[in-house]
C-alpha cells in the first residue's frame, strides 16, 4: 500500500509538462514498388501485353520475357490472364498454342542438326526429351502420348441389341448362324 500510495503522490507532484510548440512538416510522398529487377510494377498496358504475347508465340518462356527490362513480373501478367483484362486470358490461350507449335518447329530444327560425336547426341536428346515433355505438359490432347476412349452411354432395349448384334454377324459372313434357330434364341433375352 505504501508504495502505491508514494507513487500516486509523485504523480501529483510532479510538473505539468509544458506543451511546446510543434512545427508541422507534411510531406508529400508516392509508393512505388519495385520489382527483383528494378523495374516500376505498372499496371495494364496494351502494347506491353501484345509484345509479351508476341514472345510467347515465337516460342519464348514466360521468365525470360519478364526478366527483361521494363516487364512486369510473371505473376502480374498470370493475374492479367486471370482476371482477363481487356479478352487477355483468349489471347494469351491463343498464344501458348502458338508457343508449342514454335517449340515443335525447334524439336524439328535440333532433330535435323548435323552432330560431331556422341556428346552433341547426347545433348540434342535431352534438348528434345525436354521440349517434348513441355509440350505434352502444355497441350496434352495435341502432344500426348496418352489415346483417351470414349464410347456412348445411351441404353439400348434388348431388341436394339439383338437388331446390331445381327448386322455386325452379316457384315462378317456370318448368315449361316442366323438361318439356325438356336442362334436366334440365344441373342433373345429371356422375357421377365
């Protein structure tokens, strides 16, 4: 209690503390940010998003376009896409197919080289082994390996199947099964 009671009192005692006068200093500033490369974050620009969908088509890595100067960064042309801004995400869709096209066209051009020795060979197949697995990872249903097989899913009554399971014995000179009657009763299902 004493020591609470000794420092409410030197509260009370103690000076008011005289307010100075401040002098107020505004100052006007603009946040700019910057990217790993020094260059101003801009936002969307016509003739900057057409010459990156230009580099793209001619088959050059979204990276590297955005590692040159004056580029925004992958991902703020990523959100451009995404957001598609100004029809952005059609063509830049367009220009990723023209990019796999451009990389099929250097798959050609390493594939006809003329090699010394074993070492360029052995270079140029992984160049290629590695486009070939971009490509097949970009646009799959072009470059893919994998055949995908769809088939219909419509039902069919039991005298349909009976009718195409008919023809397809005629197409394949099978006519001496149908003239039997056991062929007969066994394509027919029994009745329930």
């Amino acid at each position: 209690m004493k020591k609470t009671a000794q420092r409410q009192l030197l509260r009370t005692k103690a000076p008011p503390q005289k307010r100075s006068r401040q002098k107020v200093v505004t100052i006007n500033a603009e946040i700019v940010k910057l990217h790993r490369h020094g260059t101003v974050d801009s936002g969307y620009d016509e003739a900057l998003a057409t010459e990156i969908l230009d580099q793209l088509a001619e088959g050059k890595t979204l990276r590297a376009i955005c590692r040159e100067p004056n580029m925004p960064s992958a991902r703020r042309v990523n959100r451009w896409a995404t957001d598609d801004i100004n029809g952005f995400a059609a063509r830049y869709d367009r220009a990723r197919r023209l990019q796999g096209d451009a990389i099929f066209d250097e798959v050609v051009d390493i594939t006809n080289e003329k090699f010394v020795d074993n070492v360029e060979v052995n270079a140029a197949k992984l160049k290629v082994d590695a486009r070939k697995w971009f490509l097949a990872k970009l646009h799959p249903e072009r470059f893919g390996d994998k055949v995908e097989i769809t088939s219909r899913t419509e039902k069919l009554s039991d005298e349909q199947v009976d009718e195409q399971l008919f023809n397809l014995l005629e197409t394949a000179n099978h006519a001496s099964l149908l003239k039997q009657p056991s062929a007969r009763k066994l394509l027919a299902k029994p009745q329930r």
